[in-house]
C-alpha cells in the first residue's frame, strides 16, 4: 500500500475509532434531530459532564460535530451527517443476521 492510499485509509480509521463507544454512538443519533448544549447531552446521556465533554472531544476532533460556545454554553452540531448513513447500514447488517440466526434456528 502507497504512502496516500495510507492515509486515506488511516482517516477513515480514526473517524470510525470516534464511533467506537455507544455514547458517541447516541450523541450522533441526537445530534442528527438539532443542536445541543452540552448540559442537555449530559442529561440525555446520563453520565457527568466531564465524560460526555471528553467524548464530544473525541467527536470533533474527528470532524463529526461541530462545536460553538455561546455565553456560559458550548452547543453542539452534526457536521458530518453522511455517518448516518453509515448507522443505517449497521442496522442492515443487524437484522439480516437475525433473519439468518432464526433461519437457521428454525431448521430442524
């Protein structure tokens, strides 16, 4: 592999290295509906400011969110919102393996 097709294939890593954690994952999920302050995301995510402020880190240094501090506030948005697409192919995967899973059970 050339030293480009490297890279190429090293920036993909670390966007789906970003993904790799449910709370991200669910971030992303509430990001596509609208902006959110980090208050509202650490509600929704139930876990302490601190943590969800480090993923939302993760998130934009990969370029997936976008970050815009407002007074006391820092709102977030979706930058990057062809992941979503990437969210529904998982769930394509996901239920193509169930179906086989119950066929498969189902034989006798």
């Amino acid at each position: 592999m050339d030293a480009k097709t490297q890279a190429r294939f090293d920036a993909r890593a670390r966007v789906l290295k970003a993904l790799a954690h449910p709370s991200r994952l669910f971030m992303v999920d509430v990001l596509s509906q609208g902006e959110r302050c980090v208050c509202e995301l650490t509600e929704m995510v139930g876990a302490d400011m601190s943590t969800v402020s480090k993923h939302l880190a993760v998130l934009r240094a990969a370029g997936i969110v976008a970050d815009e501090k407002r007074g006391m506030q820092v709102y977030y948005t979706l930058k990057m919102p062809c992941v979503l697409r990437f969210f529904d192919c998982v769930s394509e995967v996901m239920a193509r393996s169930a179906a086989e899973y119950v066929e498969v059970a189902s034989i006798r």
